[in-house]
C-alpha cells in the first residue's frame, strides 16, 4: 500500500460552482515535492489540510473532519474504462491518489500512517456535488457516481506530518465495528434505513453523518 501522488490545487474561476467569488480549487495536480499536512480547523474556517492547497467554498468543503481526501487509483482505472479518456492522478479533486488499498472500503475511525509522522482518520465518503460534475464534464455525473458507491474517503489529521509520493500507508488501527466509507456514503444519500447502524462507529463519524442518524433513530446528542 503507497500513497501514488500528493495533489493540491489552485483557486480558478469555474462556472460550475456557485462559491463566493466562482473559483474552485478542485483542479488538483501532483505536487513535486514533500507536502506539509495538518489541522486547518473547523469546518467553516479551516480549508484544506494540505499547504499549498486551496478549499474555496467553506460552506460545504474543507475543516478538520475534511481536512484530506483519498481516491484510490484503482477507482480511477475502472472509471477510465467507463469513460473512455484518461483520468490522471488528482484528476477526482483528491488529494491523495492511493495504490494497494480498497479506501471506499476502510472503516470508519480506521487510522493510516502515511510516510515518517503522519497519521490520518477516516471519516466519511465524499458525497458528489455541481462543481466535482462540472469538473468532470460528463453527463448525469453525480447520478452515475453516486450509483457506484465508491466514493473515497475524507480523513482529519491525528499527527502532523510531511508526505511525498512513493510514500508508504500502514493501517495503524482499525476498528471492530463494519461501518464502511461506502456504508457511510449509501446510508447519507440513498439507503436512509442504514442510517442507525452507522452509530456503531460513534464518535469517528463526520459529525454531520452522525447526526444525521441520530435524528432518523431519534437518540439524543448526548447518546454517541
């Protein structure tokens, strides 16, 4: 399992997305070198993890509980087939294009160590939206991508650390429940009856996932 590029992109102006200012950083290409990963704070504030990458609409994007994204190059082959036309690396708006690993199937709460120092948490699927269809440019993208249920994975950052493509991923931990991102992903858009069992991964969960099913079970906040 290796990390294949570390991608970050630049603000650009896009007619496909309804951000403040119409610029989107989801044109993401491979980076040269090592790439600084942290913290950006909370959603709503905190942009990308990446320094040198840029969230541009931080009403729906970026903050700690998004902080990375991860498509696994695999998906990306099998979407080229589809397509017909190549997909590089980056190509998804993914930050980090993987070798080796199922990432729509990792776990929730399911910790990777990238390189020397940093360690990384699953959270959640990343749900398709006008700007990822614009970006793409095919048609009934977000039905078609939605249907696949391979949505890669959102991650926030547990240890700092510098990353480089060729770096090696180790899964550090992983927990003893079965939620997956792609439980995670078809419970939030089209399978509302899994909502309660994605509780089994607790407080691991993108806390907008979480409530969402704590709302469709009717538990309380303080249940989780």
């Amino acid at each position: 399992m290796r990390l294949l590029t570390v991608n970050t992109g630049r603000p650009k102006a896009a007619s496909c997305t309804d951000a403040p200012g119409g610029v989107t950083g989801i044109d993401k290409r491979p980076a040269d070198g090592p790439v600084r990963v942290a913290d950006p704070g909370p959603k709503g504030t905190g942009g990308s993890g990446l320094a040198g990458d840029s969230v541009c609409d931080l009403r729906h994007h970026g903050g700690s509980d998004q902080a990375v994204y991860a498509f696994a190059r695999e998906e990306l082959d099998a979407w080229e087939r589809e397509l017909g036309r190549p997909l590089a690396n980056g190509a998804f708006g993914e930050n980090l294009t993987t070798g080796g690993i199922d990432v729509s199937g990792a776990r929730i709460g399911e910790r990777w160590r990238i390189g020397a120092d940093l360690v990384l948490e699953v959270t959640s699927g990343r749900i398709p939206c006008r700007t990822f269809a614009g970006h793409v440019g095919e048609e009934r993208w977000v039905k078609r991508f939605t249907q696949a249920a391979a949505p890669g994975a959102y991650l926030r950052v547990i240890e700092p650390g510098e990353i480089r493509a060729g770096d090696p991923v180790e899964i550090v931990y992983r927990p003893d429940h079965d939620v997956t991102v792609r439980m995670e992903f078809l419970a939030t858009t089209t399978r509302r009856d899994l909502l309660p069992e994605l509780l089994a991964a607790g407080g691991a969960l993108h806390p907008e996932a979480l409530r969402a099913a704590l709302k469709y079970t009717g538990k309380p906040a303080a249940d989780s």
